[in-house]
C-alpha cells in the first residue's frame, strides 16, 4: 500500500510526532492508521516518561453531566503551562477524560493511591481463590501478579483501558498528549457521583 | 400604589404560591415585588419545614465551570419524583446552587456537618477573644453563640446568602423550590475544585 502525503500529515495531526517517524509507522503497519497511531503511543509513551516527574502547576478543572444528571464527573487535570492549559486540544483531552470516567467508574487514579488494606484484601481473596492449586509457589506468585494487573485494570482510571480506544491504557491516552505537548500532564483529582449512591 | 394583575401574576410566577397571598404580600409591602418575594420566602420556608423530613431518592447531578476551568464545581441535588428532577426550574436551581457554591466556597452542607473538633476550636477561639471582657457570663454566651452564627454563615452552604438574592439563604431559596414543588429538596453532597488548590 502507497503511504500518500496525506495519510502521513493525518497521522501528524493526530499524534503530534515528526513526519519521518509517521511515515515508518506506516509502513511497518502497511498504512492501517489506527494500528500506526498504536505504534506511535507506545513510543511516545517511552518518551514521555522523562516528564512525567516534572511540576504542573496549571491545568483545567472540567466535568461531564451523563444521562440527563444521574451521573456527574469533575476532574483536575494538570499541565506546566498555561498556554497549554488553553489549548483546544488540551480542553478534549479533559472533556475525554471526565467522560472516561462517567462511563468506567475507576476508584482511584493510579495503584498507588490504593490504600494497603485494600490491597492486601485483594491479595488475600486472590490467594484464598488458589489455596487448593498444587502448582508450585513461584507459578502462584505469577498468577497473583496476573490477578493483580486485573484488579488495576478494572479500579484505577491510568490502568483502565481508554473507552474510546480500547487498546490503550487512559495513562498511554494521556502520553500521547505528553508527547504533543512536550509538557508533564497529569490528573490530581476526580469526583464522581452516582445519583443516590454515596 | 396599585396591585396590579400583571405583579400578581408575576410573583405567582416566581414564588409558586397562591394568588390570594400574592395579592397579600404586595400589598403588605406596597406593591415592591422583590420585598413580596422575601415575604413569601420567609411564609414558604416556615410550610416547607414540616417537607423537609421526607425522603429524596431522585434528583439531578450538576455541575459549573468557572473562569476557564480554574474552579469546578459538582453538585447532587435531591427530590422526591423523577417528574421534578426533569423539570426545567429545578434544573435552573441545580444550576444556581453550583455557580453559588463556586462563588463561596461552603466547606460544608450544614452546621451539623461540621466536624466536633473544629466546632471546639472555632468557640475556643471565640471565647479566647473574649476572655479580658467584663461582661457578665450569661452576655458572653450570647456573643459568642452570634459570632458561631456568623461563622456558620460563613462556612456553610445552607446558611450562607444566597449569592443572587443576599437577603435570602441558601436554606429559604431552596425552601421556595420545595413550596413551589411541593416536594423535599435536599443537597447530598458537593466538590469544588480550585485550580492547584487540594
């Protein structure tokens, strides 16, 4: 399959990457763009991990009201500058990331924020599930970090895989963006309320 | 002055109540609409208490954006009917409350909200101030119950004026919802988010 001119420059605007880097996605994914866009977040992800320490400051607070207000989303997400704070761009990404959570109802942002007794009760239930298993201890422990990893996915919004494009995790969503904008994003805080759940 | 059908009309409008006390509340205050409404409020608080014990499993999740997304505000508002939560004045006073809550950051709902301990320190503070006073203990006590009503003012939704009506609290705007719907209304619960502040 030819890699047009125009192909590449979609694949730029989507992803924010250098057009030499745009077009090898494409050839090594035979110009499927979505795949492509696949490829460049895992890399721009490796990037923009050297970022992901430095300070931000600015930021926007947006939210997203669901069905008619049976459920509502605030959230803070967090950049170093104030220009990028104002950016269209930057206001999707907060819109995308309080209706992520609308829709996924994560716990907490990343695993980090799970407090230990949470944790060790998971542990606990997952060993208790493996108590009668005669494999041997180190393939349990793998099994457990497995069972762990699920858990992750299913309870913290970086881990959650993004609704809008399940093969990327919220946090590689969020990379992607890191790597457009050459700047640390990062979110500090959500609320989410269900109507009559407290 | 002339009580016209036209006022009459509109205070029915604005207050929900019935023509007759509408017709009464103008005259009482010479046709001056805004006072006729304070008067109804204070009449309407005063039916909407014996309301305000009944349950509220419906409602609506609001939210506000402030200044750009440098505050953010989500607010669930509670009734008692799915035919109030969809109707469009309730969903104006959903609105209202949040834009007020961005304005005046309430730390709580209500007084009974507030934490023991902090009520403890607000009066040691109180009470420190007043400590070099002469005044018999029986006026101390009831300075110091006026400065905790100040402080309540302050730092708690219901009690505080209402940002569009500063005459009117919290409290007797909602009230007038719930004379005019004739159902409890009540507020769950809040965020507000303030850009860098957590």
């Amino acid at each position: 399959m030819e890699i047009t001119a125009e192909l590449v420059k979609e694949l730029r605007d989507r992803t924010g990457i250098g057009m030499m880097e745009c077009k090898k996605a494409l050839k090594e994914t035979n110009g499927d763009l979505e795949q492509a866009i696949q490829v460049l977040r895992k890399k721009g992800y490796a990037r923009a991990k050297d970022k992901m320490h430095r300070e931000t400051r600015e930021g926007v607070i947006g939210s997203y009201i669901h069905l008619n207000g049976k459920i509502g989303v605030l959230v803070e997400v967090n950049c170093e500058s104030d220009f990028v704070a104002r950016n269209d761009e930057f206001a999707e990404l907060v819109k995308n990331v309080a209706m992520h959570i609308a829709a996924s109802d994560p716990q907490y942002i990343s695993k980090d924020d799970i407090p230990e007794d949470v944790l060790a009760g998971e542990k606990e239930i997952i060993r208790e599930q493996l108590k009668d298993s005669s494999k041997p201890a180190e393939i349990i422990e793998k099994i457990v970090e497995g069972k762990l990893g699920k858990f992750y996915q299913e309870v913290c919004l970086l881990n959650q895989p993004y609704i809008r494009e399940d093969k990327t995790t919220v946090e590689q969503y969020i990379a992607s963006f890191i790597a457009k904008f050459k700047e640390n994003i990062q979110i500090s805080r959500f609320a989410r309320y269900e109507l009559g759940k407290s």
